[in-house]
C-alpha cells in the first residue's frame, strides 16, 4: 500500500507539506482568529528550511527529505553521548571505559573509588593480568614515590656535556598537552595543580605561555621542530631566546620532541585563523598566521648531530636534565642513535617513549589506527637496548600511552620505565566528558577549546584542586600495590611480578612473555639475540638515520662501554629477570 501511495505523492515529502500546511493554516488563523504571531513565525522558518533543503546539493538526505533529514544529523551529532552513557557496557573501552573515566572522577573529587560485589572484568579472558602479593607485605612512610633523573646530587651524570641540577621527579606526572591545544583555564588548573601536588608538568611543543608561568608548577619544557619559544623569524633554532626561557627557575628538564603518539612523523599546522595574540606570543610567531611544526627537525640530520644538540641544550639550560621524546618507529633509526650515544659519549637525560595508543590531539585516522609502535614495544626496545649497550644506569625511561591507574603505572615500570606521564587522565581530571571534540573548538567542558565563554565552565581553583587529588590517589593506590608485592619503591617491581592468562587453562609471568636483554649483550656477538637486533642493528649507523649496509662504526670511547658500579646491581637484577 505505501509502495502505492509513493507513486502518487511522495511519502518523503509528508513532513514538509505539514510544515507548509501549518504555515497556511496559522496564516488563516492569524488573519481570522488573531493568533500570535510567533507561530506563523515558526512553520514560516521550517518552510523556508525546507525550501532551501531542496535546492542545496550539499547533502543528499536533505534534498530527498526535506525538515525531517535535519533529524538525522542531530542524532549523528550527539551519537557518541547517547552510546557513551546508555549502551557501552562499563569496560567497553573507546577510547576509555565507563568504569576507568570513572576512577579518574571519582579520584579527582576526592570520592570513595572503593568497588563492592568483586571485580566486573572477566578474569578467565585472555590477556587479563594481575600483580601477584606476597605473604610478608611491606608497610611504606608516603606514596610520594620520586625519581632522579640527570644523575643525583651525590653522583653526577658521567655524559659528556653533564647535567648539573638534576630534577627529583614524581613517578607520574602530566604529559605534553600545548597551550592552543588545551584553554587557558585548563593550562593555569593542571599548572596550579601540579604545583600544589609537587609534580611536573609537560608543555607540549606549544612552548611556554603566560598561564604557565601564574602559578609556578614545575615544567617540563618540550621542544618541537617549530621551535616555538626559541625560533628565528624563518623557524630555525634560536640560541638566545631558548636560554631566557630554559634558565628561569620554574623550568626543571628540556625535552625534545621528534614525535608523538597520535601522530608520528606527520608534524602540523595551526590555522592562522586560530593563533591569537596569547598563541603568538608563547611561540615566537606573527598573530594571525599560521604557524607550522615540521615533520622533522632542521637542526640537525642525523643521530651524531642529535645527540650534538642535546648537549647544546643541556649546557645553554644551565646544566638542566635534557632528554627526548619519540614514538619508535624504524629500529634502525632508534639503534643508530643509540649508536651516536656511544661515538659520541653524550648521553641524554632522559627518553620519554610516547605509545601510539597515546594522543591528545586530533589525528588523521590513518595515524591514530596505523603508524608508530605501542608502548609496550616500544618501551621494552628502548628498555633492552639501553641495556645491551651499558648506557640503561644513565638514561632514565619515562612513558606515556593511555596510563590511568596504579596498575597501569606498575605494569609500565615492570617493562622498563622510571616513571609515567598521563595526558587524557589529567584532562578528565579537569572533567573532560571524552566528548571527542577536540579539534572542533566546541568541547563541551571547556579543556579544550580557545573560545572565552566556553572556558568559562571550566573554574580554576576546583579544577586545579582535582588534578592534585587525582595524582594524590593515584599515587596513594601505587603505593598499596607496592606494598601488597612485598616491595619498597615501584622501581623494584619487575616483569615477575605480573601475570597474565594466555589461554583457558595456562596463565605466564610477563617475563617469560617478553625478551630481556643482558647487560652489554649489544658490544658482542648478536647470534643469540632477537631478530630485531640480529636484523637490524648491524644496518644502523651514528651517522644517519637511514639503513645503510653493515659497516664497521668508528671506534666506540673505552669510558661509555664500562659498566657503572650502580649498573652492577641494575645487572644483576635484570639477568635474575631473565632467568626466571
């Protein structure tokens, strides 16, 4: 029957000659009966939506359902909502689950995160782990749980080129999240509340704003491939400008940035539309125009010259902890610098490895799904092959990709790392919805967006106060799980202290899952080790970053191959690892 009647009228059309015929029948009445004029208003407005729904050629369903089509894409619109709270079940993870968005809330307000009735996971399903406990558990003063990182007071750095005022960091702290990026009120909570909580926070490559500086929070000063902060007017490094910047007290460690997690060798462009006079003026550009992040660096071309320039930062900072963040890509290129380390002699402070489940920023999809390793890769090869040189008890490791709770901080040291950093954890903090609208300047809870009444929802002082109380708590939950294992500091918590199920019946420690490289197994023969290394370190070279045949490199310094008196137990400790 309706085929037939869509042969002599087109059903499609009903809503808008309803709307046409309201609009005829309140004219009627507005002449007859004196009607209110705002109803003929109305229908008059979803005609003449209706009418320019035909003649658009922009959407297809518009022209072929005039007015009701409009309900399609409102439903489009607020689809991630509806699914976020009234169909995804509380682990269904996109990018995070119900239940871990709600652990950072309830740690964030200072609720109780206790959970009754036992654990909703599905502990027979392959790849749940957990932490095995020891029968003497360990009872442990704070959960302030802090790291060294560029030597120590009592025992300097040997690199070349050293650090001098090392930085006794937190094990987890606020990862790079630029101005321009985040609003001014969530840069000014997360800094106020990192400053309150004794923790460090990360610039991001945006370089370091005026609402970084109101509140005095340790940063974490990240240098990009714009140089933003420390640019000539063409783009390259600028001596002076960063030495003003890196020499204020407030700034504890310089990191240089060769890629990202959500989008690894992509680089970026801000719109000149979006750079206002705060933007340009934190970055060093030109109000209104576009400000550009290469995809790679130009002051230097290749690993001897990167670690060349590290120590240029390091000695223009004052002797402050300089290191780099990446996400692994190429092995050779990670093995050549490595390499460039020991012809060198310079050794960076610290290497933050950013997983490719990591991202803050907006993304094309292509990268968020399909470029860069994830971080337990990358952080195990970055881990094995510091080891394998004898370099490990010089660098420390820090990480960052999708770390939210205590076990996902353990799970992380247990692979390598020092320490953790958390972008979208600190933003939900700041009650981020995981709204995903990011990119479009219309965040709902205004973290993300550089519209002034938007930011307005977001009130500094309280949110400042949840970020402290959500680093608190989580760093509280550590410290129950290191004492739970028997342990004294998350340094101590290795690949046998987590299990995971590999099937119905069998369950394995991690590290008999993972490889584990003995200390200076790289200075020797690579017969025995893993195809990573047998394959691609003899193609690495200090002096590119491309593959290149295997040659003899140029003799490594007698002083960067001995190990350490503190790499000793390092040793120790991972052949003991290795053996279990």
């Amino acid at each position: 029957m309706l085929h037939q009647l869509n042969s002599l009228y087109p059903v499609r059309y009903t809503a808008f000659a309803l709307c046409v015929f309201g609009l005829l029948l309140s004219l009627f009445a507005l002449v007859a009966f004196q009607v209110r004029l705002p109803v003929v208003l109305v229908f008059a407005a979803l005609v003449a939506l209706g009418v320019y729904d035909l003649q658009q050629s922009r959407h297809a369903i518009l022209r072929n359902y005039p007015v009701i089509g409009h309900i399609r894409f409102m439903l489009e619109y607020v689809r991630p909502e509806v699914r976020q709270y009234f169909i995804e079940s509380d682990s269904e993870a996109a990018p995070f689950s119900r239940a871990q968005r709600s652990l950072v809330y309830q740690r964030a307000k200072g609720d109780p995160d206790n959970r009754p009735f036992g654990t909703h996971l599905d502990v027979g399903a392959h790849g749940y782990e957990w932490v095995n406990h020891s029968l003497a558990p360990t009872q442990l003063p704070s959960h302030d749980f802090r790291v060294w990182i560029g030597g120590n007071p009592d025992a300097p750095s040997p690199s070349v080129s050293p650090c001098t005022q090392p930085y006794h960091a937190s094990v987890f702290n606020i990862s790079a999240m630029s101005f321009g990026a985040l609003s001014a009120n969530a840069i000014l909570a997360l800094n106020q509340g990192a400053q309150k909580g004794g923790f460090a926070h990360d610039t991001g490559e945006g370089s370091i704003s005026q609402h970084h500086r109101v509140h005095g929070g340790d940063l974490i000063w990240e240098i990009g491939s714009g140089y933003f902060g420390c640019r000539n007017p063409d783009g390259t490094f600028s001596e002076e400008r960063f030495a003003a910047n890196a020499t204020e007290p407030q700034v504890k460690m310089i990191e240089l940035k060769l890629s990202q997690g959500a989008k690894p060798g992509h680089g970026g462009v801000l719109p000149g539309a979006k750079v206002t006079a705060e933007i340009a003026a934190a970055r060093g550009v030109k109000e209104g125009e576009s400000c550009i992040s290469p995809a790679s660096h130009s002051a230097f071309s290749n690993p001897v010259e990167m670690m060349q320039f590290i120590a240029r930062l390091r000695t223009l900072s004052g002797g402050k902890p300089t290191g780099f963040k990446f996400c692994l890509g190429h092995p050779w290129e990670w093995f050549g610098i490595v390499k460039a380390m020991l012809v060198t002699g310079i050794t960076p402070d610290f290497i933050v490895v950013d997983g490719a489940e990591g991202g803050t920023g907006a993304a094309p999809v292509e990268f968020t799904d399909h470029v860069g390793a994830p971080l337990q890769e990358g952080l195990l090869l970055v881990h094995n092959t510091l080891v394998g040189v004898n370099l490990r008890d010089r660098v420390r490791i820090g990480c960052a990709g999708k770390v939210i709770s205590a076990f996902d901080i353990a799970r992380m040291m247990a692979l390598g790392a020092d320490w953790c950093n958390a972008g979208r954890g600190f933003m939900m903090a700041l009650g981020c919805i995981q709204a995903q609208n990011c990119h479009t300047g219309h965040c709902p809870t205004g973290v993300t967006t550089q519209d002034p009444l938007r930011q307005q929802a977001l009130v500094v002082p309280d949110k400042a106060t949840r970020v402290t109380q959500f680093h608190r708590s989580t760093l509280h939950a550590l410290q129950e799980l290191v004492q739970a294992a028997g342990l004294r500091h998350p340094k101590d918590i290795t690949a046998h202290h987590i299990v995971r199920r590999i099937s119905d019946t069998e369950v394995r420690l991690l590290s008999n899952l993972i490889t584990r490289m003995l200390p200076g197994a790289l200075l020797g023969t690579l017969d025995a080790q893993h195809n990573v290394f047998r394959l691609y370190w003899p193609l690495a070279s200090a002096h590119s970053f491309q593959a290149s045949e295997p040659t003899l490199e140029p003799s490594i310094p007698h002083h960067v191959e001995l190990v350490h008196a503190a790499a000793v137990g390092t040793a120790a400790a991972v052949a003991g690892d290795a053996a279990v």
